[in-house]
C-alpha cells in the first residue's frame, strides 16, 4: 500500500473546514491531516472539538498555530484554504514557491478578468496579471478535469456558481440556448452558506418562519458563472436568496431554447455530458430533485421541465452547498490532482 | 350605531377558513359569523376550538351544518365559502337565487375561459357560460374595485396569483413591459398554502430541512394571472415552490422593460398605481420585501431593482397566503362589497 | 370618553419593546406611545419600522433620544422600561421622585431578598432596602392583583417564572403538595427569550435540528420563583432549555402531593384559585396545552395528568414568552393600575 | 478475507430502515442486504430510491416480496425486522425455527413481563411465556454485550429507552440513587420518532414553531426502562414530548442521590461503567451535551450537573433516535453477535 498523502487545512473551524476536516479523516488515500489556525487568533480554540462537539471521542483534534515552518516539517503535500478571501490572497504565492500543491476554497483566486476580481476589492496592480494567477485552474472537474489533474494550485468553485454551471454547460455547450433571450437563475441557499458570523441576518429570529433575496445584480459568484460558461454580464441574471434551512441550495433556471426540443432531447443532451461522471445525477423529463436529495452527499442533481411550445426550459439544479458546493468538491479536486477515482473517499 | 352584518363562513375547520372567523370575529360592523359545517361530515367537530384549541376560553365556536334553511332562519346576508372547489361549484347557483351575497375563497368562480378553467377538472358544458358566471367578480380590490363594490358574487382570488397581479398590473398597464422576453414569476409559498390534509408532501420530516419545486408550465392558478393581466400563455412562466415555513409567499419576478428606466421611474409607476390603496406597499428601489415584514398583516409589499442597463427589473412580492392571499382579502372584498372602508377589521 | 393615557417606552427596538409597542397602539384606552431610545446610542434608528419593517405603512413611529425632560414636556403618565438590568436600576429612583408610574420589564427590580438579588450582580449597599424597593410590586395579576391596582412602580415577572408560578401557585396554596419530595420544573423556551443579540448561541445553524439544556441549577428566574411561591431552593429544581422556535414556553412541572387526588380534584383546585381571571385557562384532566395554542395570545394555558396512585402529578403550563411572559403581562399591569378591565387591548 | 456476511431486511422503506440500509451499504463486513417488502403491499415501490430519492445513482435498490424460500434462496444468515410489532410477533418464531438470526427493531419483543407487554396488546396465552421469548436478548450493548455475543434473537431497544437506561445505569447499579424520592425523565424526541404515517400530529403546520407533551404516565417505552434497570412503576416519571426538529432525543433526567457526591465522583462512575465502550461518551461535570453534538453518530452522549448540596443531580442523554436510537444499535448488535468490533461499520 503506498504511502497516505500529507494534507494541512488552514481554517478548519468554519463550516466548509470542518466538513472538510470530517472527509479527509474518513479517506483511504490520506493521513490525518494537520490542523491550522491562523496565528492572529490568540484566544482561538486549541482543539477542533471544542468548535465542533460532535467530532468528539475519536481522540483529539488539535488546531496547531500556522506557520511554513510547521508545514515543511510535517511533510505537507497539499495545503486546502478554507480561509477569507484576503488571505488566501496573501498565502498562496508563497505556497506556489515552496513548491506546495493549494486548493483554495475561498474566491481569491477563482476569477481570470479584472472587473470580475473587483467585486472582492482586488483591484489590480501589474503584479496579478502573473504567471501565478494562469497557473490556477478553476476546480469545477467536471469542465475542467484534465487541467485539473496537472494542476497544482486548484481555485475550488462558489456552491452557487457549482449549481448553476452544471446545469447550464451542457446546453450552452450543445449551441442550443437561445442567449439574447437571456437567462434566470433564481437560486437558494441554507443559511450556512453565510459563513458562522453571528449577525443580525443570521440570528435565528431573523431566518426562521422567513425567506429573503440579496445580492440582486451584484453576487459575487456571477462572475465565475460568466467567465466559465462564457457569457456576456447582459445575458444572466443571478439572484440569491436566503432559505431558513441549515445547508444546501436549489436553483431554478430559466432557459429559451434556441430550437424547440423535447425533453428525451434535453435529456440525451445531458448524458452526453455527464454520462461518465459519478458526481453529476440527470433526472429524467418532469422528476426534479429536491434539497432533501443532495444533502450529505456530494452529488449535484439535475432535472428540468420543457413547456409544451419545446422552447422554454425551466432546470432545477440542487446540491450540499458544504460538499459538492465546497469541502466535497475540494476532496474531488484532490482525487483528480492525485490520480485517484473521483469517488474516493466521498461515499 | 347600524345593526352588525350577519355572515356565515362554511368550512371554518381550513386554515383559510379559521384565520377568516378570527378576521370577522374583531370586525368591528360584522356579528358574530355563523359557523357551519357540511353536512357530511358526521363526525365533524362541533366546536371550532376542538380543531384550533387558540381559540378556546372566549366563550364557544359552535359548528352547525350546513343548510339553507338555517342560513334563511339566521338571516345571513352575506355567505363565505373556504370550501373545495366542488363544493363552491355546486352552491353559488342557489346561493345567487336565494339573493345572498357570496365571497367564495375557492377557485370554482375565478376564471372565465373555459381553457383555465379546465384545470379544476370543470369541463363546460351550456350551463356554465351562464349569466351567472358572468356575474361573479374577481376579487382583486386594487384591481377591480369599482365592480367588488356592486358586486353580489365575488370570487377571491389565489394566493400566488395575488402576489403577482399586483406586482406586474401597473407595470403592463402602463405599457412599459416587453412581453416578447417573457416574464418569469418564481414563487415561493409556506406549507399551509398546501391545505390541512395530512400526506407525504407535508409530512414534517418531508418539509423540514427541504425545499422543492413542483407543478412546473402547470399550476391552476396560472390562469387567473394570464386573464387579469390579459397575458398570452407563452409570456409568463409561473413556477411554484414549496418553503419549510408554515405560511407567507415571496414572488421574485423578472422582466425586460420595453425602455431604460431609473429605479425612481419604476417607484412611480407603482405609486401612481397603487397611491391611496391601503393594502399595498410600495418599496424604494433596491430596498426588498421579505416574508416576515408581511406575516400576520393583510398588506402586500413589493419592491424592486433595476439593473444597469435600465431594461431589466427583478420584483419581489410579499405576503401572508391566509390574509392578502386568503381570509384577510375576502373581509377587504366585504368592506368593498358593504360600501365601508377597505381596512375595516384588517389593522 | 376620557382623554387617553399618555405613554412612554424605553427600549421599543427590543423583542418585548417592539411586542409592547404593537399592543399599545392598538389600546383603546392608549394613545401613540412615545418611543424613546437610549442617548449613547449614537448611531440608532431614528423610526422603529427599520428595525421592525413590519410596521411600516401606518405612519411613522420615531424614536427619540431619552431625556427626563422629554417625558415631562410630553405628560407621559406611565413609563414602560423595556431596558437591561442595569438601566432600570438607575433609571427608577428618579421615575419614582418625578411621580410616573412606571412598569419594568427587567429583573432589575423583581426580587426582595439580597441572595437572590446577587445573581443581577445587584450587590446591596445600605441604599438598596430602602423604601424604594419595597414600594415595587411583583407584576402577576393573578397573584397580587390588589396591590398592582394601587401600585405605582410595578416590576413585571421573568418569562419563566410565570409559567411556573402561575401552574403551582393553586396547589402550594391549597397546601396540597408535598414539598418534602421535591419539585421538578422541566422548562423550555423559543429563542427570542434570549434577546435579539446575534452570538453563535443564537445563530440559525446553531439553533435549528437542535435542543439544548443551559443554567442549570443557576438560572436567573429561580429566585422570582422561590420568593412568590415561599419556597426554600432545596424545594425546587428549575431547568431551562433552548427549542428551535422563535417564541413560546413550555414547563412541565413535576409534583408529588400530600394526599391522594383526582384528576377533577385537581382541576376544583385551579379553578378555585383562577375562576374568574381571564388570561388562565385551565384544561379539562389529561388534556395538555400546546406551545402553538397559546401563542400570539395572552394566556397562560395550564393542563395536567395525575398518576394512577393519586399521588404523582404532571403540570404543563405554556405561554407566549413575548405576551404573557412580557408585553402582555406588561399591559394587563397596566390596565390594573388605571383601573381598567384586564382583557382590554388585549384581545 | 472471509466471505461477507448475507443479510435480509424487511421494511427498508420506513425511516429507521432505510438508515440501516444505508449503514449496512457501507459495511466493511456486509454484502448488499435483501430489501424486502411485505407481500401485502401490492403498490409498493419495487425500488427504495423511489421512497429515498438521495440513494439514487449507486445502481438500483430493488425491493422483494417477503418470503421464507426467497430468504433460504439467497443464503440469508440474519434478518433484520423493521417493522410493525404485530409483523414481528408474526414472524419471529418461524425464523427462529429456520435457524435465522434476527434483530428485530420492533417492541414486539422486548418485554419480558406480561403486564408491561399489555401495552402492546399482546395479551399473553399460555404461548408466550415459551422457550422462544426467554432466549430473546434485550439489544443494549453496553448492558447486555456478552448475552447478544451469544444471542441469535436479538429484541433493539426503543429509542427513548436507550436514552434513559444508559444515563441512570452505572449510578443505580453503583446503588447511589435515593430511589424512594423518585426519578424523572423529562424527553424530548424528533418527529421521524413518531414514524412515516402523515396525520394531523405530522404535518408540517402542526409540528413547526411547536412544542408538545404526549402520552404522559403512559409511553409504550416505560416498560423497558423499568424491566432493564430493575424499577418498580413507582418509581419512574417519564414524559415524551415532540421536538420540532426531525431526529434526535435529549432526556434531562432528575435524580437524588442517596449520599452527597461531587461532579468528579459522578463522573468517575460513569468512567468506571462505560470506559472501555465505545458509543457512550462521558462529558465532564458540568457540559452538557446538545441534540446536534450527536446526530449522525452512533453516540449516546451524557453529561450531568450536580446541586450545591451534593444531592441532586440532572442527567442529560443525547442521542440520534434513528441510530444509536434504532438503525445504528442494530448494526452495533449484529458487530456482537458475528464477533466483531462493535464500531465497525458505524464510524
């Protein structure tokens, strides 16, 4: 048996972290992998457990203070940021210099066009338009597997951006989506996907027994959505909305077909795509996934409806917004970096 | 002081039926309503409390069944039917030819094509295209108030269906939507639009922690919003969903204007509309709805954003489906009906 | 008809504050109340509807910055103190000399004797057991309903500890319990009972597919208990739980008597002590209250079941923690001391 | 590597069948299990995926009629029961007689004394008291784990049970309760605890933002609890209450101790019982567990508190009802019976 890869998580006590931490303990191929806090947290906990109950009783989980130090010494291969996005910034050059394999959870990375990157409030200076930053591939594997597989800095996509890509590409893909017509994405998400703040928007008071939208025409995912699926800002609209639920997302997509199609057609058109990948499930014509479907599990699930006329589509896209939307897409990434089965360690 | 009106409400045992006896029971020109029961029922309840033990400790809610003659006896004046379509179907005739006035909460009345009204498996035969049917007003008073208010038959309208006329009404009406791009009605609603009868779909353990979408290019109440907005079926798609909260509907509606217009000409437009109407609420641009803002009130709240481009709007309509969208409408409908002020009861 | 009364509220932007607010607008007897906010905060809404959007729509409600002579200029009669602990330990003395009325919401003023006052971190000083303390009555209508009539400083009861004292006070009473045996209050509130700071206590992920036990053997309400109820603290165990609701107490309460007792037996007890209160309502043997039955409303709803032997029995006692357990019982202190009916506006 | 064990369960489609599915897929030591439906079911689903949509896309679920050859053609060496109790009364001396082995998730059962089977209505014949109900094993490991290594029928214990027997065990066994003052256990269960069946008390409408008491002095789980810890009725409250979340028990259990004792003495019982057991976790005096810290996990978790006085202690026992409350002891009984490690399959 060869020997288990070395990983290191920096920023385990978030909800991404933690379910991130969760898989690698359960995965064949990898050690236990080394815990990180950032140093600026003084009274941060020193056990994974304290943050995180449940994981108790297996022996500890100690969070060990970050330094590179730390990461030569215990033979780290591959380093996975579940970090902000300012210091994902900040770490991943050195990273790429010491010769580390990164894959970044955080939106750091993620985007090739400057009025893109803005929304973060990077704005450019000559030195990002880097050989580093061409150097990172978008982790979505199932668009973009093989450079993945060669890649050793993985930018790990946005859970909305995952949602709504994979329900769009086949079709945008095929030529058979009729663009100035423009398309809706009307999208949900558990509360989760907010990250633990404790605020006055994730208060229970405020999310329970209610349903809100954010974000409209300006969500930070919409431009990963349009750098991979290549469409112009004038083509999409993306709203975000707040479920009262702990985890997962459900967008619902609104298409005109640029021909009229039935839906064994839509279906084939899938299948073709997807046909091969374990983490994509096509539901046939008129059955859609529900939320409850791809909780705890890494699948992203994919139905839809085409209206009598064959011409409008209404798609129906669900996943884990912390797995397939973020620590479970990462572990996927990994597999591929590594040369292992996409499945491993995510049953 | 006028003698209180005489009301009675058959099927005060619903969701919409009990938040209706509440309504009339703090209305300040309405008696105490009669509650009946259908006669079927042998082992209804005889008290409402029983079914809804809140209302209990202020004296009884006895539960009578349903005949004419009792209604004759107690001089009821004005009949509210929270009943199954059927049943609605199958009483306004005699109700209209007993001279009571009616505001039925069923779908039975609201339609007047006979392709819409297909959909409540009504199939017309001679007798529908009656003068009766003719006579029945749809309930919509920031629609139809003029008519509600000679109006002897007043069919209330659905709760979705509410939530979006009165979103897009002073948007097509004054002729600034570009049909041609569809419109895109995504609605959310809370369990009990679903109705009190227990099955899988509203099982707790089904709802909780879910969210879903269903009756996609086939909703009955797509209808009402094609026929009072004068919409062609190929210009809306309406989709429903299905929220883990107990009541309330968010609407997020989308839409190409025919011109670019500034978010204070939108605000206008809508205040233009709907400037001395109580029930509605108008929101500045950007500043959105949400469902908690509408629970527990009869208003309707509506906002909205525009994008850069000035052509394309989301809206987002709010309210609570057992008030705006149910009970609190049919007692708005009877202060119109009764010549009294529209939020008579409902503050 | 009388001139109306004139009020005031510091902290309207609280849970119980806003609740407070709601009720007294609707008080026949009432007019607007004026809604004050604390001087150091410097950044504070300047109206309540953005804080609580679904007021919006009836007019404004400003908050004004606190000042003695505000309420002076304005003839406020009786001030609500909506505040922390600490405010209202400051802020009465000077009330009291001004001659207004006041009612407050805090703990601040509820407990007699000093080891119970020390867990509000009051430690006395000579000035504490003064005339002052001892002109403040415990605000539970049920219980000291003649000295609220003639009281002018009147400290309303915990959540908690109403459910719990008005479920045991008829049998302690009655001298009917065997207090030698111990009692058991299992109690179980909805998280606005922990106020709407945002902590990741009461963070949406953390609350919701979640419950939880907290102070126990110390929780604040246990010396109101002890003390309305003559009680020494070996007599009583009171635990708190957190559900994942937004609002509503439910405490089952575990009682040994000291002689055999039958369920009608029990019920004679309870409708001696509450028979003609109108925020009681006692339940017929082995019909339990439900959280939702009382929610909304200003009862306490009290049921129960005694054992086979006669000699075991289980309360349930539910109440809506925001009503009953605060603003409501609030108002019916209120209608109390000006001599009104208890129910009015608070139906 | 040794052949993988053959195993058969009726009933998949319930919800504590469904997670034994998903349990024995993943077992290191397990085939595929049969998934049997009864016969009378003539609409059943011929596929589990089409009840548990999120099994989907790992190949099919096919679910067989029930029957006794089927079993002897696929070479089954253990049948699990997830069924009615009726179903089981019916099914397990014939099993017993064909030399399978069964766990049976059932009550049907677990009671060795006449008068506590009564709650079932199975009234005993002279059949009963046979040869066959005295080798059934009661399924709690840590109680009875050498009896189930030899047991070959094997009766699961109720979900509440497991909570409260694991939490008073080591103190009454270590004789330091005071059982003439009495013991109460106040529980608190999820609704999958209550079963697949929608009725009033499951929908959705019913349960959210509620909280409720049932089946005081009464619960079909009492029976247990005396027989395994040796009580007499007397000395026993227990009062299931219904959570609104969808899995999950916590009990908060009242006990006096029969000497003073301090938290590390508590403690030190606990340790001395359950040291080397791994699905029991001890919290230290004073940290209570929560419903999430154990959801998903085979854990019963148990923390406790005791009183100034050395006295009076509170007990809370947390667990997962459809695992370490049904599915998951399930497995952890069949670890023993085939003389494996008890986590196997369950971490």
């Amino acid at each position: 048996m060869p020997a288990k890869l070395k990983t290191a998580i920096l920023g385990a006590t978030g909800y991404s972290g933690c379910e991130l931490t969760r898989l690698l303990l359960r995965h064949p191929r990898v050690g236990k992998p080394l815990l990180l806090r950032r140093q600026s947290d003084s009274d941060a906990p020193i056990d994974l457990a304290e943050v995180f109950p449940s994981l108790s009783g297996n022996g500890g989980y100690p969070l060990q203070p970050f330094s590179w130090s730390t990461l030569h010494a215990e033979g780290v291969d591959l380093l996975f940021l579940a970090t902000p996005h300012e210091t994902s910034r900040a770490l991943v050059p050195e990273a790429a210099a010491r010769g580390l394999r990164v894959v970044d959870l955080s939106g750091a990375w993620r985007l090739k066009q400057a009025k893109h990157r803005a929304v973060y409030g990077f704005h450019d200076n000559g030195s990002h338009s880097s050989e580093l930053a061409d150097k990172v591939i978008y982790g979505l594997p199932e668009l973009n597997g093989s450079a993945i597989s060669s890649a050793t800095l993985v930018a790990n996509p946005g859970c909305y951006a995952t949602s709504v890509i994979l329900a769009l590409a086949p079709l945008l893909l095929a030529g058979v989506v009729d663009r100035n017509r423009g398309i809706v994405s009307d999208s949900k998400s558990g509360v989760s996907g907010a990250g633990k703040e404790a605020n006055s928007r994730t208060h229970f008071v405020s999310v329970a027994n209610n349903f809100s939208v954010y974000s409209v025409f300006g969500h930070r995912h919409v431009g990963e959505i349009l750098e991979q699926l290549n469409l112009d800002s004038c083509e999409l609209i993306f709203t975000p909305h707040l479920l009262p639920i702990p985890r997962g997302i459900l967008s619902t997509i609104y298409v005109h077909l640029s021909k009229s199609m039935t839906g064994a057609e839509v279906e084939t058109c899938f299948r073709d795509f997807y046909g091969n990948r374990p983490w994509v499930r096509i539901f046939p014509p008129s059955r859609l996934p529900q939320i409850q479907f791809a909780l705890l599990t890494n699948y992203c699930d994919i139905g839809f409806c085409v209206a009598d006329d064959g011409r409008r589509l209404v798609l129906v896209s669900c996943l884990d917004n912390l797995l397939k939307g973020a620590a479970g897409q990462a572990v996927q990434n990994m597999n591929l970096m590594c040369g292992w089965n996409e499945r491993e360690g995510l049953n």
